[in-house]
C-alpha cells in the first residue's frame, strides 16, 4: 500500500441532491490539491436515479407511483443504468485522482469490487466481480460491473470521470427493502436479480462494524492508506463552493 491518504467520511442519511453537489465542489477541491482522495460513506432516502445515456426505459412504475410511495427520480450524470438506493443501502462516493498505471476505468471497476467481494467474504458470503478487462477496454465491459452473488447483485457500480477523477460509486444492500427493486429492471438486465446481506444472513451486521471494514478493504484494493475523518471536520465537506 502506497502512503497516499484516502480521507474516509461518514455522513449518515443525505439527500441524493445535496450528495451530488458535494461530490462536484470536492472534483473541483481535488482537481486544484485542495483535498486529498475521498471516500463518502451514507444512505439516501429513497430515489432512483439513471444516466443520460441510458435514460429511463428501464422505470416500470409511473411517476404517480413513484410520489405516492415517497421515492424520487432523478437523472444523474453518471454511467450505467437505472437502479435504486435507499435506506438498508451502504452507499460509497469515490472522489479519487487516477494516476499512471491506475488510468483504466475497467482496472478501477476490479479494484473496487475486489474491495467488496474482500468485505462480503468477512461475513461468510461468497461473491464475485462482474467487471471483465479486454484488450480494448469497451463499454461490453462494464455491462456486468459490481458485485453478485450466484445471478443476483449485491452491490451496484457506477462512476463518472472527469481529468481522471472520479465520483459517483458504489452501492452495498445491506438491508434494504427489495421490493423497491420491482419498480425497475436493475441495471436493465432482465435476467438478474438483486438480493441484500440481510437476506443472505438472515440478520444485517451492525452497521458501524460493517463501515469500518468496507472502507478499509476499499482502501486497501485502491492501495491507499485510510485515514477516518473526526466528526469534528466533517462540518467543512459542507460549505458552500468558494
């Protein structure tokens, strides 16, 4: 592991708007070297989201629906398809600056669900990456990105780059209600399903103990040293763009 800092925060329930505006101002802190690579670890209340190359044909459930069971739907600029992140889900924003060897999106996708399978493993679940690297690195590539169990997925993947750093990430079930799932065709394929640690388990671990240990086997995939934020400076990820 190099000695490169990954500033680790968690941020409890946040509304996907407010997640979203504080991942551009840090691209923008880290493009100048204001801050060093972060790792924002949160839920959100329910709200699906999609890319705007895929759109939403993957949505199911009409807009009078989604209000009448509290659950937004936002376009987002990230990749992938359609998918849903609400409370039970362990969610992890990656603001990170690639560098030489680390500039292959497909080596990041390995790195990060490596991170995981690593965490799921400590539970006794038995995972796998979907990511596969061709020779020319296509967008086939990333079709099956994150992390499954058998045929059902257990952890969603999707990042934006920009001057190769990165934000958007990744979103561990933990325990959260699956039927949302219903609302949508998950990632837009069909033939898969989605399940949750508590399913698996039939109890969800404890939830700090679970942090700690994903952010720490997320660190140790990017080989980067973790360095958890006190409580105290997480008032700064916070203030408005200068």
């Amino acid at each position: 592991m190099t000695e490169s800092p990954l500033e680790i925060a968690w941020l409890g329930r946040v509304g996907y708007a407010a997640a979203l505006a504080l991942q551009d101002e840090l691209v923008d802190r880290r493009r100048r070297d204001q801050v060093a690579d972060r790792l924002l670890l949160l839920e959100h209340d329910p709200v699906l989201t999609f890319g705007r190359r895929t759109g939403a044909r993957h949505l199911l459930a009409d807009r009078g629906e989604l209000a009448a069971r509290g659950i937004e739907l936002v376009e987002t600029d990230r990749g992938g398809d359609i998918t849903y992140h609400g409370p039970g889900q362990l969610v992890g924003y990656l603001i990170l600056r690639l560098v030489g060897s680390e500039r292959s999106v497909p080596r990041l996708f390995e790195r990060l669900e490596r991170g995981v399978v690593d965490t799921l493993a400590s539970y006794g679940i038995a995972s796998c990456g979907g990511t596969r690297r061709p020779a020319d690195a296509t967008a086939a590539a990333l079709q099956l990105a994150g992390v499954w169990v058998g045929r059902d997925k257990i952890c969603a993947l999707g990042l934006r780059l920009s001057d190769w750093i990165t934000k958007h990430g990744l979103a561990l079930n933990v325990d959260p209600e699956l039927s949302e799932f219903e609302l949508i065709v998950p990632c837009g394929l069909a033939d898969r399903g989605v399940t949750s640690m508590r399913r698996l388990l039939g109890a969800a671990p404890p939830a700090a103990e679970l942090r700690q240990r994903l952010a720490e086997d997320l660190a140790g995939a990017l080989e980067r040293r973790p360095v958890w934020l006190r409580s105290s400076s997480l008032d700064t990820l916070f203030r408005p763009p200068l």
